[in-house]
C-alpha cells in the first residue's frame, strides 16, 4: 500500500469530502510501514475496506416549530466498522453537520474504540439542526422525528448512538425515550442517558476527566506536575467543563475558556465559583461566554480562538475539528506551550500537529486523548447488559485504568529512536492492528 496512492484514490471518489480524507491521510500515513510489513493485508485489500463505512443511512427530518411551520433537516448515521463490537458513537446537531465531518468522525471513532480496549465497533450520526435558540419543545419533537426515520437501524447488539457537540443528556433522553417507544424494548440502545433509566454514573464527565487522566500520564512521561500550570481550553461544553473541574481540582489553572462567539481570558485562572457559573450559563440558561466575561468584568476577545493571546503551559482544546492551525500552534509554542491534550476530535490541522511535533512537545491526538467518553460508554453498554450499576469510584476507577492503558499502547507502538513518544503514530498503529487482524479473521466482507 502507499498511502498518497490510497488517498489520490479517495479523493477522486469523494471530491467534496476534505474532513474525512485530512482523517484518513492522517492515519495512512502513520500505519504505511506497520501494514506494509503484513503482505496478506495488502492481498485482502483491508486498507478500502477500512477506509470506506460499511453503511450510510441519509434521510429527511420534517419537524413542526412552535410557529406551527414544518422545518426540514438533513439525518444521516455512517456505520464505518463492527469487525471488533456495534457500531458504537455519538450523534451531532449542528447547523456545520454533513457528510464528510460525519465521516471522519466514524473513521476517527473506529480506531478510539478499538484503543479503549473494550468491544465497540466506529460509528457517528447527526444532524444539520442546531439546538441554539431552539425551545425545549422544539427540540423534543425533533428528536422524535430523527428517531422515527433511525430506529430501525439501531439497537442494543447493532448500533448504539450517544452525545456529542449539541446533545447532551437533554437530546439523548428524548431521542431514547422515542426509540423505547418505536421498538417497544427497553435496552442500552443510547449511552449517556439520564441515571434513572440505565445511565453511567461519570459519563457526562467522563471525556473531560479522562483527557486530564492522559495529560497526567503524558506529563509523568517528562517529570512535570500538574499544580499550577496554567491551562487554555476552547469550549465551554460538555468536555470542557469537565476538563475544567477536574483540573481545579488539581490545584492546575483555567486561564480561558470559549464558545463560537469568542473566547475569555482569566490569567490568575477560573475560581470554582466562576466555573460554577459557567456550567450554569451554558447547561441552565443556556447563555454565551460573553456574559461571564461581562459578569465577572474579565477580558473577552469576540470572534476569537484562546490560542493566540494566551500565556499557558498546557493546552486542551475541547470545542470543534481544525481549531487550531499552524499560526495558532506556533503562538502557542512561542508562549511557553508544552503540552496539548486534545478533547475534541481533529481540533489541530496537519499544519499545526507537525509544530507541535517539531518542537517535540507533548502532543495527545483526540482519538487517545478523549477516548474517556466512549469508554464509559462501553462501561454504560456492559452495566445494561447486567441490569446493574456500578458505583462512582468503579467507574471512575475503570476509567483511570483504560486512560493508562491507552496511553501504554501508545508509548509502546510510538516511541521514536530518540526517545520522543509519537502519540499520533502510536494512537493509530496500536488501533489499526486490533481492528485490521479482526477484519482479515471474519473473511472478505
Ligand atoms: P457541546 O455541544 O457540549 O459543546 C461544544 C462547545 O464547543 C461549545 O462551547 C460550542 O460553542 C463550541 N463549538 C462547537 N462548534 C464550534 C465551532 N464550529 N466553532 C467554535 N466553537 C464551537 O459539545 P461537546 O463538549 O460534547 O463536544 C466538544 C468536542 O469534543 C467535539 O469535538 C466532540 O466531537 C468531542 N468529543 C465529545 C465527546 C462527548 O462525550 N461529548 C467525546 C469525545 C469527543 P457554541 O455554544 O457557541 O456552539
Ligand atoms: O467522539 C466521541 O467519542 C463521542 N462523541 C462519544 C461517543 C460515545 O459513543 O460515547
């Protein structure tokens, strides 16, 4: 296989789809030398089938608003891989939603999964609906009409949705709820629902938690402690809020946080109260990061990413795909940056990820750094199957143990001759061989 063959191949097929080849590129041409050394890979023609989803489900969305107007949106689920567990991924709602972003994202999802070391296939869905300025009921009854078109496709054993950007415990309790009703089952068909009916406990936190698990192990890696360095995070989500919290609690600094509006700068870092009123701005009211900056009479850069007027040791973008580009990670660098800790997927373009690997800094791609989320998940998926829970400390106690291993499969597969550990590479060759040697026992499918 030569990977820049593979990727002209797929770029010819699917012209209109940069998001998904940027995620292929970047893996081919990490795992080139790893497959190349196994012939009958290339006899099976693994690399297409691994690199093309087995299914995608595209279909209309006519929901009725508060005005009493019919509103259409584009649904679609991508099935990339169940050679090792279901389809297992999250479902997104936002106005940027289309095909290649939700390619590259089950083409992303395969490879964490496969690294968490629990049995989940790669899958992601969503919808080019934006919950933002939506009512509560509004945005019920488009969850409905979404589950009515997906339900048949989804399932316990088959495919199992969850959250991701703009759907949170909210969307996912309407959409299961819909889906409980349609297949007249009650089963663990959604991860991230509400602890009343099958939910994990520490899944809402579980992808912020478990990015600040890995940094910790990327830090141990260099001697560095966690107390006191100063932190950026982009967002103000779902990840990055618990990114946050869990680095409070460490004694670490939030110097910013963001939304798509702009983003703030608190250089003597976030007080508990602050992030407290923060999750409430952002999970009550629903509100934007201007109001805190105006609340709480700190610096507000509008329109802007945390990258460029920062000073921090660390970074953890935790909001969107391409937020970092290569100005931002070389200002980021030239402020004193060592370490990046990715919560959300492919925040760093190719420009910026050879920065920060040229400057041999600490560098965690998403797909090992928030794999925490999905993990739980898995963990929510086995305590359904049980028809148990399990307490905080197990699941927490879980989650440490997948995050170190993860960060070991890593280290294992990405240590360089000089001793720097390519986390890129190691993320993708120790989750390409779980799901390659899989594909190549199940036969030509
Ligand atoms: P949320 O919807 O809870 O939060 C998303 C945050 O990012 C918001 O602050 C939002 O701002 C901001 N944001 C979203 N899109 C953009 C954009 N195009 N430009 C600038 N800012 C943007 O989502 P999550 O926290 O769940 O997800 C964040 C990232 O983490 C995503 O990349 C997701 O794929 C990834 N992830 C999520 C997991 C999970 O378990 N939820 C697991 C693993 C990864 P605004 O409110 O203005 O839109
Ligand atoms: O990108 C991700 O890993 C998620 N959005 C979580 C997926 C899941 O199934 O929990």
């Amino acid at each position: 296989m030569k990977a820049v063959e593979v990727i002209d191949d797929l770029k010819r097929r699917f012209p209109n789809e940069p998001e998904y080849i940027q995620a292929v590129e970047e893996v081919l041409t990490t795992i080139e030398d790893v497959y190349n050394e196994n012939p009958e890979f290339e006899r099976y023609n693994l690399i297409d089938r691994l690199c093309i989803p087995d299914r995608i489900f595209a279909f209309r969305v006519s929901w009725v608003d508060d005005k009493g107007k019919v509103q259409n949106n584009m649904g679609y689920r991508v099935q990339h891989n169940n050679a090792i567990g279901p389809y297992k991924g999250g479902i997104r709602f936002h106005s940027s939603v289309n095909l290649s972003i939700l390619k590259f994202l089950a083409f992303e999802q395969t490879f964490k999964n496969s690294l968490t070391t629990l049995a989940m296939g790669g899958a992601k869905g969503g919808s080019d609906f934006s919950p933002r300025g939506k009512s509560d009921m509004e945005v019920m009854r488009f969850c409905q009409a979404f589950i009515n078109e997906l339900w048949r496709q989804i399932g316990p054993d088959t495919d199992v949705p969850a959250g991701d950007i703009g759907v949170g415990g909210r969307e996912v309790g309407y959409m299961y709820g819909q889906y409980k009703k349609m297949a007249r089952e009650f089963t663990g068909t959604f991860t991230g629902k509400g602890l009343e009916f099958g939910g994990s406990k520490i899944r809402p936190e579980a992808t912020g938690y478990g990015n600040v698990y890995f940094l910790l192990e990327m830090l141990k890696t260099r001697g560095i402690d966690i107390s006191g360095k100063r932190v950026a995070i982009s967002g103000s989500g779902n990840v990055a809020t618990y990114t946050a919290e869990k680095l409070l609690s460490l004694g670490a600094k939030v110097v910013s946080m963001s939304d798509s509006d702009g983003s703030i700068y608190v250089p003597d870092g976030l007080t508990r109260e602050q992030l407290d009123y923060i999750f409430k701005l952002k999970n009550i009211y629903r509100g934007r990061i201007r109001e805190f900056a105006e609340e709480y009479d700190c610096q507000y850069f509008e329109g802007e990413r945390p990258w460029q007027r920062v000073a921090c040791e660390i970074a953890m973008p935790s909001a969107t795909q391409n937020e970092i580009d290569g100005d931002d990670a070389r200002a980021l660098i030239a402020n004193g940056c060592i370490a990046v800790s990715e919560g959300a997927n492919m925040p760093s373009t190719p420009d910026a990820i050879r920065e920060f690997q040229k400057a041999r800094i600490l560098y965690a791609p998403g797909k090992a750094a928030n794999a925490g989320g999905v993990s739980v998940s898995g963990l929510e998926m086995a305590q359904n199957s049980q028809k148990l829970s399990w307490t905080e400390e197990e699941v927490d106690n879980k989650l440490k143990q997948i995050m170190s291993d993860i960060h070991t499969q890593c280290v294992k597969y990405g240590t360089e001759a000089d001793g720097y550990i390519n986390y890129v590479k190691g993320a993708n060759v120790a989750g390409f061989m779980k799901v390659a040697r899989a594909m190549m026992a199940q036969g030509v499918l």
